[in-house]
C-alpha cells in the first residue's frame, strides 16, 4: 500500500481527498462542507468493479484525471469520450 503525501504538498488533494480529509479534521461550530469539492465525481464513492453504467464509468474516469475537477456536469461529456475512445480500440 502506497503512502499518500501530506495534504499540504499535494495541490490537488482536495479534488480527490475532500470526503477523507473533512473526517480527519471535523469542521467547527456553524461551518459547513464545501459542496463545491463533494460533488466533484473524483470525491464520489468508488463504484463496484462490476458496475459499467455511465455514472460509474464517469467516477472511475475521473479518479484517474482529478487535476481536471470533473464535476457531474461533465458526465455525458465523459461517456461520450469513453465510447468514442472504446469505438476506435474495437
């Protein structure tokens, strides 16, 4: 298992980490999570392997390109891609 850098050399933790760090460190009376960073797809669940439904092909996609803060507007946009890039390798 691979060590993940601190928060603070890592410019882009927050696109990828925003659900894990906000557990490590709980907000404080009258704040609230940036919703902004929660709904980025990179920050969304991991979905089953198994799962092959646009949303999941989105997520896992967007995990692997989190400098990009691909939100969920960005879906068909995603799939789209996804099943032109499919259509070339077949």
């Amino acid at each position: 298992m691979t060590s993940r850098s601190p928060v603070s050399k890592d410019p882009y933790a927050l696109a990828y980490r925003y659900r894990e760090l906000m557990k490590e460190k709980p907000k404080r009376v009258g704040e609230r999570n940036n919703t902004y960073y929660e709904n980025l797809l990179a920050n969304q669940p991991d979905p089953a392997d198994d799962d092959m439904d646009a949303r999941s092909r989105a997520i896992r996609y967007a995990k692997e390109h989190y400098e990009c803060f691909y939100e969920y507007k960005h879906l068909n946009v995603i799939v789209e891609y996804l099943d032109k890039k499919a259509a070339k390798g077949a």
